[in-house]
C-alpha cells in the first residue's frame, strides 16, 4: 500500500506524543515518588532534634530506603527536566513530611548532660527539686544545677572528713526575700554517729544554723532515711531518746517529744501542718503519732497492726496520712493503710494481691539501698488516691539464643485511700523507672517514654518518647517546666549521665 507524505508526518506526530507521555509520566511519578521518600529519609534523619520521636521513625526509616531505591533512576530523571520535575518533587516531598507528622509520636531529647561522676565508686544519696534548681546529694557533695540548661549554681562540701548521712525528704521556706527553700543535710566523719545537721539555702548554697544531735551509733559512711524532716516552720530532729523541734529559720529549739516507755525512736515525717512520728516499742505494736508542729501537741495516736515485727515501713503521705507497713510475719501486714484525722484505718491495700505486685519503692524492696538518705516512693498519693506502679508475672519476658531480645509492660494503678478499692489500671510500655506528681497528674517514665495520666480517671493524656539515653534504674524525675524533665540517676558513673535534662 501506497504512504502518503501526510500519513507519515500524522504517524510521526503520534509517536512523539506517546513518547513525551511516557517521558512525562516517569519525570512527574519518579519526581513525586523520590522526593516523597526521600524528605521523609530526611525527616527521620533530623526528627528527633526537633521533638518527635517513638518506634514509628525505625520503620519510616526503612519504608523511605526501601522505597526510593527502585524509585531514584525516576527521581534523577526528574531533576534533569526541572520544568514538570520540580513541581512533581516539591508535591511528594509535601506528601513525604505529611506522612511524617501524621505518625511520629512526640519526642523529649537530652537537651543538656553532666560529665560522668568520678572517683567511679562514688554513687548519690538523695536530691531535691527547688524552683528551677535541681540538687543532687553525694557523700562528699552536694550540687545545684539550672534545670534549664544544666549549669552548677552551686555546691557544698561537708566539713572537715564528714559525709552527708541523712537529707530530709522535703524542704521549706527559706529567705523569703529570695524565694528560696532549706533543706536539712546530716554529716558526720567515717563510722561515728550521724550527730550533726545543717541547713542549707537551697537557693544558693548557704549555710545556715548546724545542730547537734545526739544520734545512735553509725556503721561506717552509711546513710539513714527519715530521720531527720521539715514540719511547717519546724526542722525535726531524731535522737537516741526521742524527737526534738527546732526553727527551720535559725536552729533555735522549740519542743520535745520522747516516746513512751519501752518504745525507741524509729522514724519521723513532716508536711505543711503535720509531724509525724513513729517508734519501735519491742514486741509490742510500733506506735504512730501525728503531733502539731507549732507545739508539739499529739492529736492522733496509732498502733500499727504489726505482729512480727516490722521488715520495712514508711509514711508515704501525712496528709492524707497513708503508711507502707510490711511486717516481719509471713502472714502479718504487708499493705499500705490509709487514716482518717481521727486516727481510724480507713484503707488496707495488700502490697502483693492475687493478681498485683505494688512497687511502693521504685525498684522494688531492694531499692532501700538506693538513694539511701532519700529513697524514692514509686507509690505517690494524690488527693485521696494511692498512685502506684503494679507488676505480675510475665511482664518482663528475655528471649535467648544468638540474638537476645527483651519484652515488657508496665502499668499504674489507682487505689482509693477512703475504702481500699481499685479505681483505674494505666498500661505502660515497659516497667517504672520514675515518677512524678504534676498538679491533678502524674509523669512515669520508662526506659524509652515518659507518659502523663490523669490522676482522677487514669486517662493517659500525653505519650513522649525519649531520643537518646534510656533509663534502666530508678532514677529521681521531676518537672522544670512545661514537658521539660530532669532526670536525677544514683549511679552517675556509667550508662547514665548524674542529672541531664529531657525537652
């Protein structure tokens, strides 16, 4: 058959388009489909510098590699025709940073770090939040930092070869002139009792008065909890005969209290209007006194029901008051009991139920040898509410072989002071390593997430991964601003920095 000239120029012009559609279609899809992956590579990349975070990044990490490997023969064709390449690459890199903030989580990163601690031995014994100051307690001294940034404010040594041997567990008001807090530190040399107790400025490290206190004997640098606190105005001060009262504002003595015969001086809690005091009475039931911090004046007394004497004890709050009581007798008391003003047991929550292990110290029984001048509550009481973290069997799981793995939940539960009964479970992603009261809330962190639930219902109202350093121990947390955190560790010497700070 016979071609005509203007068949041959129709066909050549077909070709052309189809051509040039094909050309079009690789240069728009490669330009898309490469800029998507590859802003969204980028956005990992530098995500977790500018607040996101979680498991969500590791796989959009891959998706992003994977995807742009058959897509970057595409990608370069559309850089070399800019003219539908450009607007087809900024389209998928729009569509890549989309796809990245729909599903990162929301991320905290080490905004500031201390150097490791040295001598390597060397381990905290305690700290305190005051303002925006973070003050962490060792041995042989004690350091402020800005939780802002993490510069010292200040520091102080014991005197002499003295080593700090208890801390109060609160503070109270200092120089109101600059809006400081005083906290009480015990020295005292190697192997001699704990007999001196200073009061520091928490706002610059000043000394303030230093009382002599005539305290049991001590074996060797060892710290004790809960002897020594801050009622109202009052600092309280244990000895060998019972408990002395004297003015947190100079040191000057303003009552006594002895317990009752038979009985010795075992622990002493404070709060704005509350003393409390607890003895040791041999085989007789310990006894807990709740006294006015302006006189001394007992208003409540309390045999605690204990039959085999006692293992651990602690009063978790004075107001409510609510006190961890684990009896020495296998089948004695181990619960934390809540009381009324009038003195009545309002509460009984089992420590180990049928279905619940609570970690009323963060890290469990053996956490007493942690942060031993000031150890850490796991259980927290806000209002009328017990917080605390729960455990059972199967909620750490480690897989052997060639490639160890581990898996793990964690949980908060909520037990109500007034009658005992359980009002709410918050799963967690792993087990508690802090915790920390924020208004109506509550902050726990785990080893990669720090998460805020509602104290009133349970709801888990904010969920923020930790870029960066995990916290595998119990550490001390507390808040230094809106979703900023600092993080107090005991053993600053190794896979955790002393005190860094989370934004």
């Amino acid at each position: 058959m016979a071609v005509w000239p203007a068949d041959r120029v129709v066909r050549a012009r077909w070709g052309a388009g189809v051509a040039w559609g094909r050309e079009t279609w690789l240069v728009v899809s490669g330009g898309v489909l490469g800029a998507m992956f590859a802003s969204m590579g980028l956005a990992v990349l530098f995500g977790p510098a500018n607040g996101f975070g979680g498991d969500s990044l590791a796989y959009m990490g891959i998706i992003s590699i994977l995807g742009l490997m058959p897509c970057s023969a595409g990608f370069v064709w559309a850089l070399i025709h800019p003219r539908a390449g450009f607007p087809s690459a900024a389209v998928g890199a729009l569509l890549g940073l989309g796809i990245f903030v729909a599903f990162a989580g929301d991320g905290l990163n080490d905004s500031w770090k201390v150097p490791p601690d040295r001598p390597s031995t060397i381990r905290a014994v305690g700290s305190w939040a005051s303002g925006d100051l973070v003050v962490r307690v060792r041995p042989d001294l004690v350091v402020a930092y800005r939780g802002a940034t993490g510069a010292v404010a200040w520091s102080w040594t014991p005197p002499g070869e003295d080593s700090v041997c208890a801390m109060s567990r609160g503070t109270g008001p200092g120089d109101q002139a600059r809006a400081g807090a005083v906290g009480l530190i015990g020295h005292s040399p190697h192997d001699r009792p704990c007999s001196a107790v200073t009061a520091l400025d928490l706002a610059d490290g000043r000394e303030g008065w230093t009382a002599t206190v005539d305290a049991p004997a001590r074996d060797g640098d060892d710290a004790t909890p809960d002897v020594v606190a801050v009622a109202g105005p009052q600092a309280l001060l244990q000895e060998r005969s019972g408990w002395r009262a004297v003015r947190l504002a100079d040191g000057r003595d303003v009552w006594r209290s002895t317990p009752d015969p038979g009985c010795t001086p075992l622990q002493v809690a404070g709060g704005a209007g509350d003393a409390v005091t607890v003895a040791r009475c041999g085989d007789a039931a310990p006894v807990l006194r709740s006294l006015a911090p302006a006189d001394g004046r007992e208003r409540e007394r309390i045999a605690l029901p204990v039959a085999g004497g006692l293992r651990n004890l602690a009063v978790l709050s004075v107001d409510p008051l609510a006190v961890w009581v684990d009896d020495g007798a296998e089948r004695g008391t181990h619960a934390v009991l809540g009381y009324d003003r009038s003195g009545r047991q309002r509460a009984a929550i089992p420590v180990a139920g049928d279905e619940y292990d609570l970690d009323v110290m963060l890290g469990g029984l053996h956490a007493f040898d942690e942060f031993s001048a000031r150890p850490l509550f796991g259980g927290v009481v806000v209002g009328d509410l017990f917080i605390v973290p729960g455990e059972k069997p199967g909620d750490v799981g480690i897989s052997g072989g060639r490639h160890p793995g581990r898996t793990a939940t964690g949980r908060l539960l909520a037990y109500s002071l007034a009658d005992g009964g359980k009002r709410w479970t918050a799963e967690l992603d792993d087990q508690v390593t802090g915790l920390v009261v924020d208004g109506a809330s509550v902050w726990a962190m785990t080893r990669g997430r720090v998460t805020r639930v509602e104290a009133a219902t349970g709801r888990r109202s904010a969920v923020l991964d930790v870029n960066g350093t995990a916290s595998l121990y119990p550490v001390d947390l507390s808040l230094s601003g809106s979703e900023r955190f600092t993080v107090v560790a005991e053993d600053g010497t190794r896979d955790e920095p002393p005190v860094r700070g989370l934004s």
